[in-house]
C-alpha cells in the first residue's frame, strides 16, 4: 500500500529514491552547466525550440524534426523569419506543425524582445526558478513541462518535467492527488521533492514507468511497487 500525500515528507521522499535507485541504479549529474553564457549562449534557445518540438510526439521523431529545422536554416533568426507553412512542412515529422511552428516563432520573438535583439536565454539564470517558470509560461504555448525541462535540464533549476510516466507514477504512489492536473501535479512535486533530487527523481520515475509502472498491464512483482503503489494491479 503506497504512501498518501500527507505523509509524503523529505524522509519518505529520501527512502523513495533511495529505493529507485536500488531498483534501477543511480542516476548520474545532469549535465546542466547552470549559464546559457557559460557555453554556446543560444544552447538554451535550441533545448527550447526541441522541447516544443516534443511535445505529444515520441523521442524518434522529435530528433528528425530537430534536425531537419537545425539543418534547413542557419540560425534562429532565419527560423523567426521563415514562412510559417515553410518551417511548418520542415518540422512536419513532429506532428502538430502548423501549431508548433507558431510556437516557435513566438518563443524566438519573445527572447528576441527580452534581449534586445540576441537569442539567448542566459536571463533566466539570474531569475529564482518561479520567476524563471513565468516567463517561460508567459509565451502562447510554453507549459509548465516544456519550462521545467529547460530549466533544470539546461540550468539546474530545482524545477520537475512531468510527463505522462513522472504523473503516472507520482499518482499511483501517491505523491500527487489522482485529481490534480498536469500542472497541480508540477506545483506538487516541485515542492515535495528536495531541490538536489529533482533531477535523480525525474529519471528515475520515468525509468520506473517505463520498465514496470506502465499504463496497462504493468509489472507490479517489485519491491517498489509492492510498498508505495496503490494501482489496481498491485
């Protein structure tokens, strides 16, 4: 029988991971350098773009789209300028392309404005995470996962990506009420999980959904599962 919210404190969040980790492995450092400056200063713009390109498509394809946008065009303001049905047809692979390449657009113009004519995300590094979150949020089409995987991914910004495995998961374990949405479920985690393990508890959830916490018919016989998960199956 899982755990319920209320009980979820930084122990019981420790001993979870602790767990996971037993089950799967460790998670190695993310490679997040902490400043779009520090390295390539429009990094953090292309993790964007690629984030939007992922949403609601599997891994595979997001790469193909990604590489055929990066390809196609020299920069991200020839991507701004492109034709809309033109960028639309390059990242067509992505599905959703016509909305996605609105988004793109938009999100290249926001930095752009921000900046005062560079594409560059390193602002947001000097931002606290909640302020970071809004702005990025603030664009027609940005949510709450697609901000939180730049941010922690590219930043180190205690922020959770929940994606459908993270709130599946969390759900059937009890960390975030079965009711809550997909961004009550981001509200949630970022503050029950200790900023050092956002990262490690990202991974490990999505691996645990993956491996044995599946939607359908999922492989309960695990010790993790046997002692936080409260799904029909366990």
């Amino acid at each position: 029988m899982s755990t319920r919210s209320a009980d979820w404190d930084e122990a019981a969040v420790r001993d979870l991971h602790a767990e996971l980790v037993e089950l799967h492995g460790a998670v190695g450092a993310s490679d997040a350098h902490g400043a779009d400056s520090d390295a390539d200063p429009g990094e953090g713009v292309r993790q964007l773009l690629t984030t939007i390109l992922s949403q609601n498509v599997a891994d595979a394809n997001t790469d193909r789209a990604a590489e055929s946008l990066f390809s196609r065009y020299d920069d991200f303001a020839a991507i701004e300028s492109a034709p809309t049905d033109e960028l639309a047809e390059t990242i067509r692979v992505a599905g959703l392309a016509d909305t996605k390449a609105t988004r793109i657009q938009r999100a290249l113009a926001a930095i752009r404005e921000e900046t005062g004519g560079a594409y560059s995300l390193a602002f947001l590094d000097a931002m606290g995470t909640e302020e970071a979150k809004e702005w990025l949020t603030e664009i027609k089409g940005v949510g709450p996962k697609t901000a939180s995987v730049v941010l922690n991914f590219h930043f180190g910004k205690p922020t959770m990506a929940v994606d459908t495995h993270v709130e599946r998961v969390s759900k059937r374990f009890g960390l975030v009420p079965e009711s809550a949405s997909n961004a009550r479920a981001h509200d949630v985690l970022d503050a029950t999980i200790p900023d050092e393990l956002t990262y490690p508890m990202h991974v490990l959830l999505i691996e645990h959904g993956r491996t044995h916490c599946s939607a359908r018919g999922p492989d309960c016989d695990n010790p993790v599962c046997e002692r936080y998960c409260d799904c029909e199956w366990c």
